[in-house]
C-alpha cells in the first residue's frame, strides 16, 4: 500500500488504536524495514510514555526497552504506540486516552495493538501480556498473537504491572509474522535478572502437528458460551484430522489459579505504581500545602478507578495480618499450578482451550466493575500465565454478530514451537464458518 | 529498687564497594548532588534490579568476622513506604531470608569479655537524602545515596549498660573495617545505629516496654541516648506511669528523645518477595573463597604483637584500632624496623603530626620503608633524637627522603669524636670560671659547658658523647 493512503487512514482511525503515531517515521521508512507499533508501556527513548495513564502523560525516558532497541536491530520501525488499559491492569476502557473500539463493530472493545494490526496500520504489534489479557484481546480483535516462554523477551523496559509473569510476545495477522517478531526481540539480557541463560529462541515451525498429543482443557470449555466451546471442538477435529492425538484433562490445582493470579496482580500492581508519586516526573496537583497532599491529591486527580481499587487491593493483601492467607497462598498455589502443569506436560505436549467464554466485550458492559478479575475472561489465561507457559492464540470461529472467537495453545516451558506448529496448521487448515 | 536495663542494637553500615547494589552507579559518598544517579536510582519505571556480587561478598565477609552462619539461599523482599528521598517508594532489602544468622562478637570491656549475640545480618539498598532550605521554604532531593549498598546487622538484646555497647560498635567497627566491609565512619553516615531499649526490675525474667531511638551517628550521642532513655523509663517504672513501645528520636541539641508522629509508628511496610531477583545462591566454595581473602583480624593481631614483640595490650590495641596504622606497622617491621621502636614512633609522632593535620589514625599516609630507614639512623647513632623527630616531620608533611633530607640539613649526627674534642677544648678554653668552678664541686658549671657545646653543634651532637668527653677533658 502506498504511504499517503497509509498515513490518512491512520489519522483517520475511528477505533482509538494509537495514542501516538509517527508519520515521519512511517515515511521514511527503507522500503525493506517492518512497520511495527509498540504498546503504550514499552519504554521507547525520547518520547512520551504515558500506559494509558494521566499520571504519565509527560513522561519522557532517556531510556528504551531492550526490546523496542532490538526490533529496531533487526529492521523494524515502530510508528506508533498501541492504547492499553491503564498501566495495561485492565482493558483498553480505563486508558486515559479512551477505549479502544473493534474494528469490526464498534460497540465492542479491543486492545489498540489488535485494532492497529487488524486495520492495517502495521504488520505486527510489539505487547506486554499480562494475565493473558492481551493475548486474548489480539484474538478477539482477530489477530494472531505469539507469547514465548516467561524469561525470553528481556522485560527491561516495561512499564511494570505484573512484573512475576508479565512477557512480551507479538500480534500480527498471522502467527509466523508475529513469532518472526518475537524472534527478533528475544534473547538473554544481562538487564534483567529473570531473564533465562540459554533459552529456546527458535520459533520457526513447521505447520505440522502429526503426533502430536493435544489435550483440551475440560474446565475452559465448560466455562465458555455454547458457540465458543463449538469453535474449539471444531478446531481439535481440525487438528485431529491433520494427524495430532486429541484428548481431554481436567484441572484440579489450576483450577485456583485465577484466584492466586488476581492476588499477585494486586499485590504487585501495587507496588510497581507507587513510584509515581507526583514528586519526580509526570503529573502533579497544582493544590498542596505539604507532601501528603501532594501524594494524595496528584494520585487521587490522576489515576483511574481501577488501578486505584487494585492498588488497594494490593495493600490488602500484603498489609502483615494477610499476607499469610493471600500473598503467601497465592504463591504456594502458584507453585502447585506448576507441579500439575508438569505432571499434565507428561503424557501430553500441548493444550487447547478457548481465550474467553464469547467474543469481545460489548463497551457498555466493560464498566461493570473495576476489578478486572470480576471479568469470566481473567480466568482462561490464568493457568499458562502463572506457570510462564508458551501461549499461541488465534481468532477461529464466528459469533452470531461476525466477531471472531479465538482459541489458546500452550505447551511446557521452553517447548515454544509446539503452540506455533499447531497455529500454523490451524491456520492453514480448511474451516467451517470461513475466514477471520 | 534495683533495675537492668536490656539494649539490642541494629547497625547499618555502607558497603565500600565500587558500584551500588542494584545499578551499575557508581557508590560514592564524596560526590556531587545527584551526580551518581540513573533513571533506576531516579524512580523511573522499566528498569530492574540486578544484584551486583561484589555486595554479597562482602555480606559474607561480614558475616564470617562475626561468626555466623551463612544461608545458602538469599532472596530480596520489597519494603513500601513513601517517602520523597526513597524514589521508587519501595526499598529492597532481606525479610524472609537474612544472608548471615546466629553469630556473635566477643567484647572487652571494664567488667571483662562478653559474647553479644547477632541474630542476623541481612542487605539492602540504602534511601536518598532530602536538604531543605528553610528560608525558601523548599525541600530538595539527593538521590546519590538511593540504591548504595547496606548491610544491618541485628543484635540480640545482650547489652547491659552503654559501655557495652560502645565495646561492641568499636569492636564491629574493627571487624568491619579490616574485612573491608564498609568505611564505618559514623560521623559521616557510613554506620548508623538504631538503639533498642528497656528497662526492668534485676532479676525479672519478663523484658519491659521497648522504645527504639534512631539512626544514631555518634558514640557520645548514643551514651547521652542510652543514659536518658534508661532514666526516662525508670521514672515512668517508678511512678507507675505507662511506657508506649515506640519510635523515638534523638535531639541532640536538648539531649533528650522525642516521640516520632504516630504514623511513622503505625506503618505497615507491605513485605512482599520481589519478583524481580531471584535467588542468589551462596555455595561452600563462595564461602571459603571469601574466607582465604580476609586479611588477619584484630584480635589475632594484636595477640600477635603483644606475644611476638613484647609491644604493651595498651598499645597494640591502639596500633590494631586503626586498620591503616597496623598495616604501616606491619609493613615496617617486615622491612626490618625494630618493632617496639616502630609502634612508638607510630603511636606518638605520627599520631601527633596526623593530629595536627587534621587526619585520623585512618586517613594519616606514611612511607614505611622511610620509617625504616629513620629508624635505621637514630639505631646507629647517626641521628640524634631531637633531629630524628624533625626528619620525621618532613617525611610526614612532603614526603621526604630521609637520608637526602638529613644532609641537605646538616642533621648527621656528629659522630668525629676528634671534632667534638676540639670543640670542647676550645669551650674549656674560654670559660676558665666554670672550669674551675666545676673543679670546685659546682656540677651546675658542667650543664653550662654542655649547653654551649651543644648549642654549638646546633643540636646534633651526641648527648651521652659530649658529657662524657667533658668529664674526661675536665679530668685531665
């Protein structure tokens, strides 16, 4: 596509994919090089770096996610920056720049990193999963979107949320230009401590799943809608048909895991915003008369209601009397999740589950509550996420209003390729209900 | 009625190492505001923390001179609270799993030794600094010191008076200084004591209410602390009045402690694992590896020169008490200075130039192989005393060299005694009344000729040599 069209239709974006866009870059782009947008919470050098929030809207590091350094390395330019939810603790509906609505209908929600690589705007999107939440959105935004195992991309740079699990991974219309994507970031840095020695970078796979033992995942059916839990029993005969090994498992220990995930969300949400306290960068009231008014009063002008009720949350849950039953429970279930994960990855090699129980969230219903955990979709990426697990999603079927539905697959740690292979042969394989 | 008053004590000392504990700044207290600062040690988000191993080597150092055990797996905790000199509102240190534990210093003090036990020693990043500027009503920030390395070394609750306490934080400060573990320089923050005390009936088993007085930064200060804190306690005991178990103060402009505001009592510090650094595991090997580097202790030292050198318990534990004295010492008496001879000269003169300097038995620098030498010419005869000392002055302040400055000076001893006996024949010569009134029992006329020879000699003339080659000429 030409450049000017390009650049009109971006301006023209009626979807609130991009807080920023940069169209000089995008023009003098070398005619070899990637178009890529960043979301809204990887550090990029010299320009504003809000995470959707108030509390950010000047902050501009002297510093860059080593991931954004190395897409750039490897030819890609970033040309803008994705919305996000607010410190990405939630959807797109508590960004300070506004929800970010589905290119296919607008009365629903997407994240701005699907809504930009749906519409065009760029062939892949450089995010940071939290919770599965953004892999999910790429799905139901009708992208393919590629998480490698916790530890491969460096997470120098992040904005934080969920600093234990958090990762970042690729969105791209299809799952070889995203994972190309992710393959270019990844890599040992000796800038983040919990980045993995000598992990597997290989994400090039074949679309083949001969073999193959994939389990569906019993309990995210179940708790899925009618027509989603059909868009992936459609998709395990469409992967049994190419030659993998379909079976079925059902969770026990995992079963918990939304409820430890949301523990440590909290906890670690917040802590990694209290740093913004109005003192060094970023927004400040322009009412105090000592330092706790200014505490006070530029956190409570500047940041959402959400982030606010999960901050509280948070010290809810740390405060001396609770940390035994919830913080330090939440991390006794975290390592039982990884216990059954590993017995689970013994007799099989990959699982299949829905992203959530429908399609996109309707806007009107997003404002239902705060807490991004009362939403059903928080559990469906709760296990994988926990346990730093490899995840591929794709869109595969369709609802009644035409929105796709989208599909999980994850395997072991460091078995990465496996979810990829049986994307890519999902991809490639013949359907029902046609294209996303 | 009878009281005891019980004292734990948690010490921070700043690591010497050259670079900060979570960044890659450099860890200097002597620098510029804001000079060593990154955006981590600014607050900004995105940057994660990475151990540097130079702090945990010396946790382990310090941890080994005070005889603990060192765990073997060590994991980082977060500690919330807000304050503008803590930039990231969180200070990462070690809750749930102390480097070092159940260790102990032997301490000297009027009453004989005395084991105080360490219940843990564990790391941490230390917070900025605020400046305010009263007169224009603004607060400033230094965050220099955010993210410099700490360790806190917790007593047990064995101190029984302030003297033990100052024993011990003389002898940690010893250890710590020898292993290299910190500077420990009190006065300019680099060890900083919190006090915590009680007071209950001797005898009691029970402890009584507990206050705990903060960041103390000298030992005056602290005995001053101890001694009113012990007197406020046993006044309330007295009266019947409650005590609260609080943090408190110290004034030292009044002398006296005060309550800190009831939130800084009530925080609750929100602990939880960082998730950001895993483990740091120690193993044997790390250990002993860190054991063979520590150079000879003090007390092994100062056994040493009191056994090997006959040098008095008074002053080698002066010698030992400064790290950089024993080492000129020791470099001295292995290039050949006799030692009584050197730890004299060292505990005197140099003490006493350094004094006038301004410098601390610490800071003060000296060539020992020119002490040696120096030492080498007073032995011969070739120097005298009086002039031995000037020569050391020189050495002291521009770095002479002794035996080119000795000429430059004329300072040679006059060791011609066929000089010297022509000078004092021509002394004799012109003073035939004190001649004569030393022939007649006056001894007093012999200091006199004495002094004119020496005067003559313009003072390196051998004492003992003129006296006798007087009374010998006298004689004759």
């Amino acid at each position: 596509m030409d450049k000017e069209k390009q650049l009109q239709r971006i301006s023209a974006d009626r979807c609130n994919s991009l807080v920023q866009f940069y169209p000089a870059a995008l023009q003098e782009m070398p005619a070899d090089a990637v178009a890529i947008v960043v979301d809204d919470n990887l550090i990029q050098r010299d320009t504003v770096c809000a995470a959707g929030s108030h509390m950010l809207y000047s902050f501009r590091p002297p510093f860059q996610a080593e991931a954004i350094t190395r897409a750039q390395a490897a030819g890609y330019t970033v040309i803008g920056r994705a919305n996000i939810g607010e410190f990405n603790m939630a959807g797109s509906e508590t960004s300070w720049f506004g929800p970010t609505l589905h290119p296919q209908d607008t009365a629903h929600l997407t994240s701005g990193a699907a809504a930009a690589v749906a519409q065009g705007f760029a062939e892949a999107a450089l995010i940071v999963d939290a919770g599965g939440a953004n892999l999910r959105q790429a799905a139901l935004g009708g992208c393919s979107a590629f998480r490698p195992t916790y530890g491969s991309v460096s997470r120098f740079g992040i904005i934080a949320f969920l600093s234990s699990s958090e990762q970042i991974g690729g969105v791209a219309r299809d799952i070889d230009t995203a994972a190309a994507l992710v393959q270019a970031v990844a890599g040992h840095d000796e800038k983040d401590a919990t980045s993995l020695p000598k992990p597997q970078y290989d994400y090039a796979a074949a679309a083949d799943v001969a073999g193959l033992r994939i389990a569906l995942v019993e309990d995210l059916l179940a708790a899925a809608g009618a027509p989603a839990r059909a868009a992936t029993e459609q998709a395990a005969e469409a992967l049994a048909a190419a030659g993998a090994q379909i079976s079925r498992i059902r969770l026990r220990q995992a079963a918990l895991a939304p409820q430890a995930l949301a523990v440590m969300a909290a906890a670690e949400g917040c802590n990694n915003i209290s740093r913004f306290d109005g003192v060094k960068y970023g927004y400040r009231t322009a009412n105090y008369r000592n330092i706790e008014e200014l505490y006070c009063r530029s956190r409570g002008e500047a940041i959402g209601e959400t982030a606010k009720c999960l901050a509280m949350l948070g010290s809810l849950v740390l405060a001396k009397d609770n940390y035994e039953p919830y913080y330090r429970k939440a991390l006794q279930v975290r390592y039982l999740v990884k216990q059954e994960l590993d017995q689970i990855f013994t007799s099989c090699d990959l699982l299949l589950a829905p992203v959530a129980p429908a399609e996109a969230p309707l806007a009107a219903d997003a404002a239902a509550s705060p807490f991004p955990f009362c939403d059903p979709a928080h559990a469906f990426g709760a296990a994988a996420t926990l346990a730093g697990l490899p995840v591929a999603v794709l869109p595969y079927g369709t609802a009644e209003n035409g929105l796709p539905f989208g599909l999980q697959l994850f395997a072991d740690s460091g078995h990465d390729s496996l979810p990829l292979r049986a994307a890519k042969a999902l991809q490639a394989a013949p359907r029902k209900g046609g294209a996303c | 009625m009878a009281y005891e008053v019980v004292i734990g004590l948690e010490v921070h000392v700043e690591l010497a190492t050259e670079s900060k504990i979570f960044c890659s700044c450099a860890n200097n207290s002597a620098a510029a505001a804001n000079e060593n600062v990154c955006p981590a040690c600014a607050g900004m988000p995105g940057l994660l923390p990475v151990t540097n191993r130079a702090v945990v080597e010396k946790a382990i150092a310090a941890g080994l001179v005070t005889n603990c055990h060192i765990n073997r797996v060590n994991t980082f905790d977060k500690k919330n609270y807000y304050y503008p000199d803590l930039s990231n509102s969180y200070q990462i240190t070690q809750l749930y799993a102390p480097i070092c534990t159940d260790g102990y210093v032997e301490i000297e003090t009027e009453a004989g030794s005395k084991r105080i036990g360490i219940k843990q020693i564990h790391m941490e990043e230390d917070a900025g600094k605020l400046l305010h500027d009263d007169l224009a009503g603004i607060s400033m920030v230094d965050y220099n010191r955010c993210s410099v390395p700490l360790v806190e070394i917790v007593s047990k609750p064995d101190f029984r008076s302030a003297a033990e306490v100052i024993a011990y934080l003389e002898k940690l400060r010893a250890l710590l200084r020898y292993a290299g573990v910190g500077h420990c320089r009190m006065e300019a923050g680099l060890m900083r004591a919190d006090i915590n005390l009680s007071v209950r009936e001797k005898g009691d088993e029970k402890l009584g209410v507990r206050t705990e007085i903060k960041n103390m930064n000298s030992f005056a200060a602290i005995q001053k602390a101890i001694a009113y804190e012990t007197e406020r306690h046993i006044d309330a005991i007295e009266w019947d009045e409650p005590l609260v178990q609080e943090t408190r103060g110290w004034d030292a402009v009044k002398n006296e402690s005060f309550a800190m505001r009831e939130k800084e009592n009530a925080t609750d510090y929100l602990y939880f694992p960082d998730p950001d650094l895993p483990p740091v595991i120690i193993d044997e090997e790390w250990i002993e590896r860190v054991r063979a580097a520590l150079p000879e202790m003090p007390d092994a030292k100062q056994a040493r020169y009191q056994a090997d050198f006959q040098i008095k318990r008074k002053e080698a534990a002066q010698l030992v008490a400064s790290p950089n004295l024993a080492a000129i010492f020791d470099a001295a008496v292995a290039q050949g200075a006799e030692p009584r001879e050197a730890a004299n000269w060292l505990l005197t003169e140099a003490l006493a130039c350094a004094k006038k300097a301004g410098q601390s038995a610490d800071e003060l620098q000296l060539d020992p192989q020119k002490l040696v030498v120096l030492l080498a010419e007073l032995k011969e005869g070739r120097l005298t005393r009086p002039n031995a000392k000037l020569v050391f002055a020189a050495i002291f302040e521009e770095d002479a060299e002794p035996l080119a400055y000795i000429r430059a000076h004329g300072l040679d001893q006059v060791a011609d005694d066929s000089a010297v006996r022509e000078l004092l024949t021509q002394i004799i010569a012109a003073n035939p009344k004190s001649v004569a009134d030393f022939r007649a029992g006056k001894t007093k006329a012999l200091d006199f000729l004495f002094g004119q020879a020496m005067r003559e000699l313009k003072g390196s003339g051998d004492p003992k040599l003129i006296r006798q080659l007087l009374n010998e000429l006298l004689a004759q």
